[in-house]
C-alpha cells in the first residue's frame, strides 16, 4: 500500500502506542481521524506534536463505550477526508491484579466494553468505507495476555477478564479476514509487554519490586521490554509490505511466550 493520501483511523491517539502509530503515519502524508477520551492532561502535546507534521487531521473526544457515539465519528471521518483506507484499533483496558487486586463487576465488565465491544462497533462502522476504498487493511492490537493468562512474572500484569478478552481478539481478526476479503486485509498485532503498555511507562510497574521487574526480563528472550518504535515499525510492515497477509496473528513480545530458559547443550547419544 502506498499510504500517501490515504485515510486512517486511530484509536487512542492521545499518548503511547497509538500517538505514536499516528504519528509515523501522518509523517508518511496519511490523513488522520484521532480519537480521545482519557488522559486530557495529554491533549495540548497531542494537538501540538500532530499539528506540527502538518498533514490533515481530525482530533475528536469519543466515548467509545458508548456504541452510539462511534458510527457518528466514523462517518465524519469518511465524509470529511472522503473516505477511509486503515483501521487502527488501538483500544483496551487492562486488569492489572497488582492495581486492581480482586476482580469487581465494574471492572470486568469495562475491561470486556473496552477490549472488545468497542473493537466490534468501530470495525462494524468502518467496514463500508473501508471495502469502498478497495485497499483496505486493518490492524488489531492484542496482548500476549490472551497466551499466557495470569501465570509466570506476568502474574502481577494480566488477570482473567483482560486476558480472555484479548483471546477474543483473535477471534474477531479471523472472522473480519473473511468479511473484509478481498478489499480489506485484517491483521493483529499481538504485543508483549511494552513501555507504555505493562512496562515502565505505566502505574503498574511502579507498584512492582525490582525483583519483579528482572523476573520479567529474564523471561524475555530478548532482555528488554518493547519500545513504541518497535511497534510502529510492525504496523508500517503491515500496511506496506504485506499485501498477502491476513487473518494472521503476529506475536511482537521479544520472545516472551517462548520464556527464557536456556537450552540444554546437545547430549553425546548412544549410538
């Protein structure tokens, strides 16, 4: 896909991953329709660091658990830049059990409306627009939550309701594959743990003794947490240079699934 001129739509463009995905898009001449709602404390920086590339865009607050508010944003999204060509659904809300401790109804059932509900409206209400463009892609974000659940050194990061919502989002990759072919690719990023998702950058890890904070990279094949520019470098991959991809799960997590044990060295055999 050759992005200038395209239209994107970004979820959670305000700070983290998503600010940082639309940004490298705006600074490949994609045209942007940002959503906000949380983090207000961020949105002079937000306005400041996309007016500055000075490609077109669209900054609007949206509750986007609030399912009737989303076609409206969307359609403006459309009618305004005439279209829309990428979907980023950057949009979650994790448990984290050394922030929230035991589960609550409320928090369940945000995390489930967050994680899950909004990705479906807003897929259901770009996906129009999206096959009208003829080269569509969109791109999933998930956890590696949704593999690991709640055990190991992630045990303090993932709880039960964030990590069966983000299984669900693979499941919502393939069946959107199948409704969006052959004009629209579907794809998810399934990430690790990141700066500014579960790392350094969060409340959570604060809360997490130093003996956690190793426990965590140890178990990381490449003894690091990500970076935002490791996932931008991802989502520009998917847009650009995999037009025979979709329905597929990439796992961007520095090889935490796999977990850091070490190999044993080859034995002599008896043969």
């Amino acid at each position: 896909m050759d992005l200038d001129g395209k239209t994107a739509l970004v979820l959670g463009g305000i700070k983290g991953i998503g600010k940082a995905a639309g940004l490298a898009l705006a600074r490949h001449g994609v045209r942007l329709g940002l959503t906000w709602y949380d983090w207000e404390e961020s949105l002079d920086s937000m306005q400041r660091d996309f007016a500055a590339i000075g490609t077109p865009h669209l900054i609007q607050r949206v509750n986007l658990l609030e399912t009737s508010a989303i076609a409206p944003f969307v359609h403006r999204v459309a009618e305004h830049f005439g279209g829309i060509d990428i979907l980023i659904n950057n949009i979650e809300r994790g448990g984290w059990p050394v922030v929230h401790g035991p589960y609550t109804q409320q928090q369940w059932d945000l995390e489930m409306a967050t994680t899950l509900r909004a990705k479906q409206w807003v897929f259901e209400a770009a996906l129009p627009h999206l096959k009208n463009s003829g080269n569509g892609c969109v791109i999933n974000f998930s956890s590696i939550a949704g593999l690991v659940g709640r055990s190991g050194p992630a045990s303090h990061l993932f709880n039960e309701g964030y990590s069966a919502a983000n299984r669900g989002v693979s499941l919502l990759t393939e069946t959107w594959a199948r409704l969006g072919a052959p004009e629209v690719r579907v794809n998810e990023l399934m990430l690790g743990i990141f700066q500014t998702r579960h790392a350094q950058g969060t409340r959570g890890w604060g809360l997490l003794s130093e003996k956690q904070h190793q426990a965590i990279i140890d178990h990381t094949l490449l003894g690091r947490t990500g970076r935002t520019d490791d996932v931008v470098r991802a989502v520009l991959f998917l847009l650009k240079d995999a037009p025979y991809m979709t329905g597929s799960v990439i796992r961007l997590d520095g090889g935490y699934v796999l977990g850091g044990e070490h190999v044993a060295p080859m034995p002599e055999g008896v043969v």
